[in-house]
C-alpha cells in the first residue's frame, strides 16, 4: 500500500465549510434550548425548594458557556482561524465541566446530609423528560459533523450535552421517586456518579484527547504523534 492510500484524507474545503455551519446551527440550538431549560428548572426548583432541580438549571448554564466557546470559535469563516481557537475552546469546555462536578457533587452531600425536603415538581418532571427527549439528538448530531471535521472541541462539547441527558434521567428518576415513593436519597447518590463521569471527560478535554483533525492535502504526509491528540490523526477516535 502505498503512503498516499494508507494515509486518511481529510474533508475537502467546501465539505469543511458545509460542517461547521452544520455545528454553529447545532450549538445555536443547544443555546437556545439550555436558556429555556435553565429559567424553567431554576424557577422550578426554587418553587419547590428542591436543590436537584436548582442544580439542574445551573447545568444548563454551564452548558450554555461550553457552547457559547465552541459557537465563538466557529464563528471564524477561516478554517486556520478555527484550528487555532481550539485549544483556548477546550479549556473553557474542560473548565465547565469541573464547575458541574463541584456543584453535583456540593448539591448530593447536601442532599444526603438531609438539609431539606424537596416538594413534588411537576415542571420540573416536564422539563427533565423533554430534555431527556431533546438532548440526545443534538449532542449526536454535533459529535458526528465533529467527528468528520476532526474538531476536539465540537466534539467535547457534545459530550457535555451528553452529560445533560445523563443528568435529565438522573433528574427525572429523583423527581418522580420522590414525588411518588418519597425516596429522596435516590437523585444525590446518581448524581455522585455524573459528577465523576464530569471529571473524568473535563480531564480529557483539558489534555485535548478527541479527534485529530486530518491532513487536507493529497500530498503524503507523516501521521501526527498520537501524545499530540490522543487518537489516530484523520481516525474514528471519538466515543
């Protein structure tokens, strides 16, 4: 096999281009959608008292800020421009990430320790189920345009939508256990463990592991050193 077919072209210009209008609609989306959720749960949560839904509203916040970094990086038309924006976007992103994890984890001690009764919350059901409903399409769609552009930062950003699901069915179990069987130490103790899945993805976004972007040129070119990226340059390296 010879070195220009064993080597992974990347997407052409125009395909490149086609992609990150793709990601700006998507983040645009995942925006707007978190600044809906974040005043309905926080508003919710106060209401009710409840600190899980409060909690949850403060996510989407956080959500807001990794996709407001990634929304400014691909606001540069020149791809050189975008290239150079993602490392400073996988910082923010891996930032957001470790302020979750202190909050969840603040918020389910608080919770077991007892420090008050959540009341039953019936937007805040609606809510967590609607975005259990939501997420998982946005953050898919954004980890696969990502994915073939070979962008880090989309693609850990989509993780932090994830992240968002994973919490809307922690969420949506606590509310109903508790509104139904009155079980509150059900969310806390769910949430202890998003918050170690948070830490661990903001800890590979922080050293940049996602996908290498691939060489554009036919011209061989020797593969870039996996310590660089942590994949294969031009592989299907994201999960």
């Amino acid at each position: 096999m010879t070195a220009e077919t064993s080597i992974s072209l990347g997407p052409s210009p125009a395909r490149r281009d086609a992609l990150a209008r793709r990601i700006r609609l998507l983040v645009a989306a995942t925006i707007t959608y978190n600044v809906i959720e974040a005043i309905v749960a926080i508003t919710a949560g106060a209401l009710a008292s409840s600190t899980a839904l409060v909690g949850f509203g403060l996510d989407s916040v956080i959500e807001v800020s990794s996709a407001t970094a990634v929304a400014w990086q691909f606001s540069a038309r020149d791809h050189v421009v975008r290239q150079a924006r993602e490392q400073r976007t996988l910082r923010i992103i891996a930032v957001s990430f470790f302020a979750l994890a202190a909050y969840v984890t603040v918020d389910a001690v608080r919770a077991l320790a007892g420090t008050g009764e959540a009341e039953r919350s019936v937007p805040g059901i609606a809510i967590a189920a609607l975005s259990l409903a939501v997420m998982p399409f946005l953050s898919a769609a954004q980890r696969r345009a990502g994915r073939e552009l070979g962008s880090a930062s989309a693609v850990a950003d989509s993780r932090q939508t994830l992240l968002c699901t994973y919490l809307s069915a922690v969420l949506l179990v606590g509310l109903v256990l508790n509104a139904t069987l009155g079980w509150s130490w059900a969310d806390p103790i769910a949430a202890l463990v998003i918050a170690a899945i948070a830490v661990k993805e903001g800890r590979d976004a922080w050293q940049g592991k996602g996908c290498c972007a691939a060489p554009v040129s036919t011209a061989p070119a020797a593969p870039a050193p996996a310590a660089a990226c942590g994949c294969r340059p031009g592989g299907d390296c994201c999960g």
